[in-house]
C-alpha cells in the first residue's frame, strides 16, 4: 500500500465512522477506485486498524467524560452511598447495552460476512435511510443524558446489532433508536458513541492484527491511523455541534443518494459489487 492511499483510506475513515452514513460501504467504494483490492485480508486488516485509531480519537474527545463516568462506576461499586449517581448508573448502562453486540458479533459474524456485497450496501444505504427519517419524524427529543435508563441503553444495544448488517452504519442505527426513545438528539449521539467505544475497539483489535501479517508496510499503517484520528476528531466535534441545531434529514438524503448512485456504479460496472 502506498503512503497516499494510505491518507485517502484515513480520511474517509475518519469522516464516515460516526456519521450514520456506513463507513465500511465507503471504504469498500474508495479502496476500488484507488486500485486496491477491498476484499483482500491486508486491506480488510488495514481498515479494522484505522477503525481502532478513529476510535482513540473518540476516547481523547470524551477523555473528561470517560473519567467522571469510570470513577463514579468504581465508587458505586465499592461504596453503597454512590449507587444513586448517574455515573454508576450509566457506567452500568454501557456495560449491558453492549451485551447484544457482543453476542451478536460472536454468533453471526461469519454468516453476516458471507453477505457483505455492495448491492447489500447500497440498498442498506437506502432503507436504513427510511428508519433514520422514521426516527426524526417521531421523535419527541424530550428527554436528556440525565434521563438514561436501562431500556434506553438494550434498546440502543440490540439496534445496533443491525448495523452488522451491509449498509445500514453503527451510528445511524444507534441514534435511531436514541431517538425513538424520545432522547434528543444530542443525547441519542452521546450514547451511540459511548456503546461504540466497546464495539468498534473489539472488532478493531480482532480484525488489526492482519494488517500486520500482511504486506501492508508500517510507514502507511502509522500515516493512515494518524490521519483517521485526526479527521475522526473534527468528525465528532462537528457532528455533536450539527444534531445540536440541525435534523438528521441531510443524512436521510445523502444515504439515499448515494445508495442509488452505488446502484447506478455498480449496473455499469464501474464499480466491483464484491
């Protein structure tokens, strides 16, 4: 892999892994037209490690977050007099919301790896697209992070065993069901990212390791995770700021037209479905 395929995988990593826009359909895409081969174990490898390091970028921009939440959990453990915060609660919270992941992952990852086809993707870009509409449509927004409770985070969980599925994205799936719980917006993108951190650091130590037994080159795998954590951090940054004052329809519309255009890619065969 060269050093610039390697920036240009990084940065539409980092762009597309906490937009609910499916990271893995646009890496499969780009990695076509940039001459590499999406179904190869070195670029599968490759793209799981910049996956990892989108996911640091996650954990410095909640450093704060993850802190006060870690050290209330352990307090809560040892000390009865702490179970009432909220930080005990939730820690607890993340905990049991990434159960369905978890299982999911472990039971069905090789029968959902025998679907990943781009026509799977880009028509899980368009009807996931409808459920993300649903969700903005019906949502009420009237409750805050404050107001978490257990079924929020299984919800939130067992939904987001269908991004597993081509297509659909984690984190649309995730705030989807945040929102159909009635939490706002920024809360519902809060909790995605918070039961992300544990599935995609799973599935990025899991699927990395091949990148390093892989003619990869260190110098590109050192490049493309520091561009995927930088772009992933401005990502996110943007992203909180945008569900703060925005709806999630120009997300609605994007999936649907890129699902098409996919389509569109694929009849014509300027684009491999796998």
């Amino acid at each position: 892999m060269e050093i610039w395929q390697a920036v240009v995988l990084g940065i539409v990593e980092g762009l597309t892994e906490f937009l609910p826009v499916s990271s893995t359909g646009h890496l499969t895409v780009v990695s076509q037209w940039i001459g590499l081969d999406a179904d190869s174990s070195a670029v599968i490898g490759f793209n799981a490690i910049i996956q990892t390091a989108a996911v640091v970028a996650l954990l410095i921009y909640f450093a704060k977050d993850i802190w006060r939440i870690t050290a209330g959990f352990f307090r809560g453990l040892f000390s009865a007099r702490h179970r009432s915060a909220f930080e005990y609660r939730f820690g607890w919270y993340v905990i049991i919301g990434s159960v369905p992941i978890v299982l999911a992952g472990l039971f069905l990852e090789d029968s959902i790896d025998s679907l990943f086809n781009l026509w799977f993707v880009a028509f899980g870009m368009i009807g996931w697209s409808f459920v993300l509409w649903f969700a903005e449509y019906a949502a009420t927004n009237q409750r805050g992070e404050a107001q978490i409770n257990l079924k929020d985070a299984l919800f939130v969980g067992i939904l987001q065993c269908v991004a597993l599925f081509p297509g659909v994205s984690r984190s649309g799936a995730s705030m989807s069901a945040g929102m159909l719980r009635d939490l706002d917006r920024v809360s519902a993108t809060r909790l995605a990212f918070f039961l992300g951190i544990p599935a995609l650091t799973g599935a990025g130590v899991l699927e990395g390791a091949e990148a390093f037994n892989q003619d990869v080159g260190a110098v590109p795998v050192i490049v493309g995770m520091v561009v995927s954590a930088g772009v992933a951090y401005a990502a996110v940054a943007w992203l909180l700021k945008f569900v703060s004052r925005s709806s999630l329809m120009p997300f609605v519309w994007y999936r649907i037209g890129f699902g098409v255009v996919l389509m569109i890619l694929l009849g014509t065969g300027l684009v491999q479905a796998t």
